[in-house]
C-alpha cells in the first residue's frame, strides 16, 4: 500500500523590525541573508531607509510609526512567529510602536541589538531615542548584543564618576529588565576579540576569537540573528549564542570587499566553502 509521505516540518519564522541598507552589508538585508542561511524564515517590519555603502551612512529616513506597526501586525495576524528580532529603529515614535507590539507577544523570545552608530561612528540614535529604549524595550528583551561603546551608553548614569567597566553596564541592564546581556568586544583593544555573557547572577561565558584584520560592516547584525535563528530553531540562550558566534566568526573570516569601505560578512560562506575548512578561530570559553 503506497503511503503519503509526511510533509516537511515549516522553517521557524522570524519576524525582524529594522532599517533598509542598500549595501546589504547591515540592516535588515544583513538580517533576512543570516536567518535565510540558518534555515529560518524571515519576517521583515521596515523601520527606516537609509542611504549608505561600505563606507558609511549618509541619511537616515525613519518610516512613520502607523506605518510600521500596520507591517508588523498584519504579518502576525497571519503567520506564527518563533522569535523577535530588533535593530535601528529610527526615531522614539518607533521605539514606542515596536514597544506595544512584542509587548501583545510576551511568550516569543526577543532579541534586541542597540543599533546607535554605523560602523563608521555615524550617530544612529540620539538620547530620547536610547531613553525610550531604556524604559520601553529593555523591560521585555530576552537578550540583547551591544557592542562596548553601546553597552557603556546605554548604561551610562549621572552618577558615574569616569568610564563604567563593561560588568558593572551588564549589571545595569539587567536591572533595566533585560535577561541576558552579550557584549561583545570587537571595539575593544585586547589581541583578541572577548565576547561575555551575563545573566542575573553574572558572567555565564567568555568566549576568545581570534581578531582578524580589517573592519567589517555588519557584524552585529549578523551576531545578533544568528542568535534569533538558533532560538527559534529550539536552542536556548546559551547554546544560541556560542553556536551564533561561531556562524559570525566563519561569516566575518569568508567576508569579501564589495566595495571601497568595510568587508562584508559572507553570510553564505557555507554554500561556497569547497575546501573541508573546519578551521575555528576560538581559543576557548571560561
């Protein structure tokens, strides 16, 4: 008797409120190319368009909050979504909108990436913008990636005498409502890159990568989605982040020049790594 063969099992679905980067080398280009490479699908909220290469931002162009909200509520009306993903929202009226929508969604994971600068120093959200961040968003982030500068300004207080170490802005964040804090430490002048998990009792992780040369525009994207693509896909905090940071790492080691600034993660390296690599820029984890 011939039977039906049973259909395969839906992608996870991810559903990404970020800025538009025509270089696809950050953004929500960047996002939907890492899910895409990690087996999800991905779900796109547009909070911005800018005008930007490899070298840098020239105009960012924040779309009108009804606007993003119609989006993102008529996706999920219709399709079921495994994670969040947050990146440049562009304007406090955004921050406010994308706050009331996950705030309806409170049992799907969120991962937030304090998106404040391009990777060139372009300032990408002022104070109120980072003020309502603080109040709206934090509260109900599962876990968010800034980089040291983003981690130090979001936590920065006016009681801080000099520069805050990086333990003491997990600290705060945490309080803030966040769950688990990654900051990573490519912005850092140690010889390698030292990424550090907190949670609410501190330090989960270290973990050492090797620092390869040049800079690259989009790695915190990419960190950033690759852990919403491990989540959705079952995997809890911890094992999402070791397992994202070794895609990112392998992303930023095949990353290409496409054009006169940064490199460009290569987000499918995997579909044009011919030779058996295997090579692994950790040194360990502590």
């Amino acid at each position: 008797m011939q039977t039906t063969p049973t259909p395969p099992a839906n992608p996870p679905q991810v559903l990404v409120f970020a800025a538009s980067d025509p270089s696809a080398g950050a953004g929500i280009q960047a996002d939907i190319l890492t899910l895409a490479s990690l087996g999800c699908h991905p779900l796109t909220a547009l909070t911005a368009l800018t005008v930007q290469d490899t070298t840098g931002v020239q105009s960012l162009h924040p779309v009108a909050a009804e606007l993003l909200e119609q989006q993102a509520r008529t996706v999920l009306e219709d399709m079921p979504v495994a994670a969040f993903k947050i990146g440049l929202l562009g304007s406090v009226e955004n921050v406010l909108a994308v706050a009331e929508i996950v705030g309806d969604y409170p049992e799907i994971p969120l991962i937030f990436d304090p998106v404040l600068a391009s990777g060139r120093g372009d300032d990408l959200s002022g104070e109120e913008v980072i003020a309502a961040m603080r109040e709206m968003l934090l509260p109900q982030t599962t876990i968010i990636t800034p980089n040291a500068p983003e981690a130090r300004r979001l936590a920065e207080s006016d009681e801080d005498d000099g520069e805050p170490g990086l333990d003491v802005c997990a600290a705060r964040l945490i309080e803030m409502g966040a769950q688990y804090v990654l900051i990573t430490g490519t912005h850092e002048n140690t010889p390698q890159v030292v990424n550090t998990l907190y949670g609410e009792s501190g330090v989960i992780r270290h973990d050492r990568w090797e620092r390869l040369p040049g800079s690259y525009h989009g790695s915190g994207c990419t960190l950033a989605s690759a852990i919403a693509g491990c989540i959705a896909g079952g995997a809890s905090v911890e094992e999402a982040v070791r397992d994202a940071q070794d895609y990112t790492w392998q992303a930023l080691k095949h990353g290409f020049r496409g054009g006169m600034g940064q490199f460009i993660p290569d987000r499918l390296f995997w579909a044009r790594d011919d030779e058996a690599d295997g090579k692994d820029g950790k040194d360990g984890q502590s």
